[in-house]
C-alpha cells in the first residue's frame, strides 16, 4: 500500500491524528528531517500531557512532574542503549540492580526474614513490569511445586479483585486459578474461604496490597498463617501499593503489615514504575529466599548461538530504565518518598473526606490512596457521565458497580483538585437523580460482563477494538 494521508481532519476520538499527520504503511523511502520528526511527536506529547495535568485523571501518571521527567530522561540516555543482561559488557548493570533490588528489599522489611529462619535472604529481580514480577512469582510457584512436591496440576488460590495478571500467568503457564469472591460489605476477601479452597494441588495463595479495584489491603496476616499452615507459597502483590504504604505507615497511618514482617509471605512485587517514582518499564519481584528465585532463572546450555540464559521473562531491556529507576530511588530517597506520600494522603483525605459528607456515595473499605466509592440510591454510572463532561476520568469499578481515584502526583501539583472534584461529584449526584430510570453511557461499557454470554460478547468487543487500534 501506498502512503495515504487523507485531507481530512479525523473525528475519530481514538484516532485524532488521522488526516493531520501522516501515515506511514512502509518505512518512507527516503529519511524524514529530525527536526520535523521531534516537531511532530512533541505536538502529539504535549497534547496528551495537556489530558492529565489538569490534575483530573485517576492513576496513570504517577510522578510525571516536568523537572522530575527530565532528570530521569537525561539519565536513560546514558544507557538507553545498552542491554541489562550484557554484564560483561556493561557491569554498571548488575551493579543498579542488585542495589534496585536491595533497597526495595529494605524498605520491605526484608531483615525480618532472618530472625524467622537464619538461613533465609530476601532475594529478586528487576522485571519490566508488574505484570511480569506476578507471572515470575506465578510460575516459580508452578515449577517449585512441580520439582519438590510432584505437582503437576498446579492451582493457584487469589481474590476475585486481584490483578488480571495473574489470571494471566495462570493461561500462560498452565496454573489453574481458583478466584475467591470478596466477602461483603468487607470488599476483602475471606481468609476462611482461601482456605477451604486449599487441595493437595494448591501451590500457592495470593493476596493485594492494595487491590487495584478498591485500594484495600486484604487479610495479609491470616493469608500468611493459612500458607505456613499449608506449607505453600504466599506471594503479596504490591505492584501498587509496594512504594507507597510504607511511606504511608511511616506517617502513622494505620495500615496493616504487608511486607516479609509477615512470616508466610514468600514473594512480593512493587512496582518502581508506579509510585517508585521511575520510568515507565521497571518493576520488582521479590522472593524470601534464593531456593526460590532459582525456579524463575532461565538457561539453554546447548544452543548453537552460544549459551543462553537470563533471569527473568524479558530477554533484552534497555540499561536506561534500569539506570533511570535506580536514580529515582537514590535521588528522592526515603525523605522524597515520604514527602511524595504526605502530599497525596493529605489530598486523598481531603476526598475522602468530601465522599463521606455525600450522603448518596458511600466509600468502600478503609481507602489510603485510592478512594473508591459506590451509591445505593443513584446510578454511580451517570455520575460517571456527569463526571466526564467536566474533564474527570474516574476509573469505573463493576461487579459491582463503582468508581474510584487513585491519587498521584499530579493532583499535588494542581491546587484545590480535592475541592473541585467533591464539588462536582455533589453535581454529579444531582445530575444522576435527574437522570433515574435511563440508562447511563458508562453502563454501555459495564452493562454486559458477569454472565458467560456477556463476557464472551465483551471478549469478542474488545478484542475487535485492537484490531481496529492496530489498523493504520
Ligand atoms: C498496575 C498493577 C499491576 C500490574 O502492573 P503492570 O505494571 O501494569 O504490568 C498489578 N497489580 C496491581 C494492584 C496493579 O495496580
């Protein structure tokens, strides 16, 4: 096919550069000009940057603040290039995340390990993501299970409301995920459910801290006993909360113990490309001792290209992420973490606070930093509607219905944000009571899932819309 750039301006929401920009079906013959390039995608950044630095979007960005980005970027530049796993070439490598994963160990409580058995050392790996920190843990579970117990139908018990990435792991890597209901109005889940669902094929529980619907911490403290109990694995997904609560307890808020203080936790992932603060592309997944990491290690000893072999699901990763989240840590350090935290918390209250003098919303759980939300008298899903006329972008909860915001960095940034958005939530509960007995836009989106046809309808939606994303 031919370049095609139509005259026309695009009115295609997903698609707004279409017409303006040009389209590229093949690599263009001959060079474009650097300048034009960096003028063109500097447009398109700046544009988008414009969507979430009113403060009004939930989640996403999590640092993002310009002089922060630049730091952080300059950085990646000095070893944008270089492959993490090229440690003879590049030792600086190894050096950045050996220390990534040692602080992270730290703030973890990862000393509480040895006063429980000597032997033990908190260990892991950078990743790139969370979702590949929880399929490691899954699948070093699966193969731990299968060398020293002789298990070869491996299931793996989790809350309904933790992440997909472990139902992920559980479809690529052949682990049968039993999904446990949250209990209401707890919206926790049921430590004596987990445990009932316990069989001889069980290989591990898991557990949020938080859960990324809610923000809640599940029952860690008896997840961790009903492990010990049953001699399985425990991982803790602290993709979100990971480099938050601990900042957050350090305040003296009260939240509960989630790290390897807890004597069953056998793995925890933390996210450094969320509320570390880092770039985007970087996790940790952390194991209680090295008997573990070693069932996520990988090698081919006889490949003709040479021997193989690398720590994690990711071959090559760029040493700029690497470079750039272990100068993320070591240049905010515990004082910028924790003054990162008391800023958001003291929004966070503010909204919290403003949801319960609301008498129609009703919060859900305890919330720290995400604050979610349902009503038992209006549609939460017109105050959605309502909510995006005036530029909000609330994540919307299902099953049930609800929403929540997630507070970052760019709400500190942006005054009166807390004031601004209870004031429009207030509208927009009036406006959802104008609006009783029709049926909400947002309810086109969530109306369908949680029976087998909705979810397959779902499926079949959203999978066309890749298609159509990947389309030129
Ligand atoms: C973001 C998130 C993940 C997955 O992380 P990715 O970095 O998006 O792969 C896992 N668990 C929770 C609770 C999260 O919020």
């Amino acid at each position: 096919m031919a370049d095609q750039t139509s005259e026309k301006q695009s009115v295609d929401p997903n698609k707004p550069y279409k017409g303006r920009f040009k389209s590229y079906h093949r690599i263009p013959e001959k060079g474009r000009d650097k300048k034009d390039i960096l003028n063109e995608l500097s447009i398109m950044a700046e544009e988008e940057n414009m969507k979430w630095k009113t403060g009004q979007v939930s989640g996403t960005f999590y640092h993002a603040e310009d002089e922060h980005r630049r730091f952080l970027n300059e950085i990646f530049s000095f070893f944008s290039h270089v492959n993490t796993i090229q440690f003879d070439l590049c030792p600086s490598m190894f050096k950045m995340e050996s220390e990534i994963i040692s602080m992270t160990a730290n703030m973890l409580h990862g000393d509480a390990v040895k006063k429980q058995n000597p032997e033990d050392e908190v260990c892991g790996t950078v990743t790139s993501g969370g979702s590949e920190s929880i399929m490691m843990a899954m699948k070093v579970y699966r193969d731990w299970a299968r060398a020293e117990k002789k298990i070869s139908n491996p299931e793996i018990i989790m809350p309904d409301t933790a992440h997909p990435a472990f139902d992920k792991a559980g479809k690529y890597f052949g682990i049968k995920m039993v999904h446990i209901p949250v209990s209401l109005p707890d919206f926790r889940v049921d430590p004596r459910a987990v445990e009932q669902a316990i069989n001889k094929n069980t290989v591990a529980i898991a557990g949020s801290a938080g859960n990324y619907p809610y923000g809640l911490i599940d029952p860690l403290q008896d997840l961790s006993d009903i492990a010990l109990r049953h001699k399985i694995g425990f991982h803790v997904d602290g993709c979100l909360g990971g480099f938050i609560l601990p900042w957050i307890e350090k305040l003296g808020y009260d939240i509960p113990v989630f790290d390897f203080r807890l004597p069953g936790l056998t793995s925890i992932s933390a996210d450094t490309h969320k509320y570390g603060f880092a770039l985007k592309g970087t996790s940790v997944v952390l194991y209680r001792n090295n008997k573990l990491r070693r069932y996520q290690y990988f090698n081919v000893p006889d490949w003709p290209g040479g021997m193989y072999a690398s720590p994690t699901g990711a071959g090559s990763r760029s040493g700029g992420l690497t470079a750039a989240t272990w100068s993320a840590l070591v240049y905010l350090g515990e004082e910028g973490y924790l003054q990162g935290a008391k800023a958001i918390m003291n929004v966070a209250d503010q909204i919290k606070k403003g949801i319960q003098d609301i008498p129609e919303l009703k919060l859900i759980g305890e919330p720290t930093f995400v604050i979610s939300f349902r009503s038992e008298e209006v549609d939460i899903y017109h105050v959605n509607d309502y909510m995006k006329t005036k530029g909000w972008r609330f994540n919307c909860l299902q099953l049930p219905p609800a929403m929540h915001f997630c507070v970052t960095m760019p709400q500190i940034f942006v005054p009166d944000v807390a004031k601004r958005m209870i004031s429009d939530l207030k509208e927009g509960v009036s406006y959802a009571k104008s609006k009783a007995g029709t049926v909400a836009k947002t309810t086109a989106l969530y109306g369908l899932a949680g029976t087998m046809e909705g979810n397959e309808q779902v499926t079949e939606l959203i999978f066309g819309f890749f298609d159509y994303l990947y389309a030129v």
